[in-house]
C-alpha cells in the first residue's frame, strides 16, 4: 500500500513540477528520484482530489414585445454566481445572461435582455465543506430557437455544461486523501 501511494506521490511531482516547477525542480528523465519526490511534499501544498460535471438543459419561452419579424443574433453569457462544497457535493447556481438582437414587426430594431437560471448539484466523490474550488468552468454547449406566436415568443432550447475541481490542503504526505 505505501509503494503505491509513493509510486502515485510522485506521479503527482512529475505532473506538478512541470506544470508549476514545484519546489524549483525540473523534470527531465531520469533528474528526480522518489526520495526526493516525497520529499517535496513534505510542506504544506494543495492538490486537487476529484472533479466532475453537469450538463442542464433549459427550456425557456422568452416573451417579445414589440412582436419579432426575425431575429437578428443572440448573444449568451454564461456567469457562475455562487458554489457551495458539501460532502460529496458541488452546488452551483449561475446563469446564462441572454442579449437578443430582432427586428420587429415594424422594421425596428430591438434589444431584449433576460437571464436563464442554471443551478445543478454535481457529485465529486470525496469532498469536504474544508475544500475549496481548484477550477471552474461554465459554457453554452449548444442552443436553438424559434420564433412562436406570431413573433411574441421565443422558445429556446439551450444546453449549459458546468465543470468544477477541488482541492485540499496537505500537511506532508497524507493517507488516502477521499477517505473522509
């Protein structure tokens, strides 16, 4: 069990230290040994433990007033408001901010501005309320609309995939980190 939690440790420094240059090392074949792997680690460092992902699908009607004859473009901008850490769990409520460009029945142009909710409960095996958020990301996968209603309405389909990573503190070479 230990070989392999130190055939894994340092794993972990070889990918850290050319990411970063941990501990002023650098990684070229044969330059650093186990020892001074484990040796490296025996400070205070953080390390990402588990990740995971949702995907959230949003169905929404998006009333247009002045009617539309066409729409011109939409702009989505996805924004991740808060995240909370429970046991094995990632909360995150965001949303995506929608732009819409059309022209009305008139020939006008118009603007019309709304927010889609996205929240989504992502399961990262192992983490702790102590553990903090080492990554995140939030994207529009893909979207379709349609003009319903004689222009009144807009019904859009959109897919939002929302990525996270934890991470936690060590002190020294730990023993099974998702071990609650």
């Amino acid at each position: 069990m230990f070989k392999r939690l130190k055939h894994s440790l340092l794993i972990l420094f070889v990918v850290l230290s050319s990411v970063v240059g941990l501990a002023g090392a650098t990684v070229n074949s044969g330059e650093i040994n186990q020892e001074q792997a484990i040796e490296s680690l025996t400070g205070r460092f953080d390390a990402i433990i588990a990740c995971g992902e949702c995907q959230k699908l949003t169905v929404t009607d998006i009333q247009l007033c002045p009617p539309a004859s066409r729409i011109v473009n939409v702009i989505r901008i996805p924004v991740i408001d808060s995240r909370t850490i429970f046991p094995g769990k990632v909360l995150i409520n965001a949303h995506v901010l929608k732009i819409i460009f059309y022209r009305d029945i008139a020939g006008n142009s118009r603007i019309r501005i709304t927010c889609i909710p996205v929240d989504c409960c992502i399961e990262v095996p192992g983490a702790l309320p102590s553990d903090t958020i080492a990554f995140e990301n939030i994207a529009v996968e893909f979207s379709e609309e349609e003009l319903r209603q004689n222009g009144r309405i807009l019904h859009e389909k959109m897919c939002v995939r929302v990525n996270v990573s934890i991470q936690r503190r060590f002190n020294g070479i730990p023993s099974c980190p998702l071990i609650p």
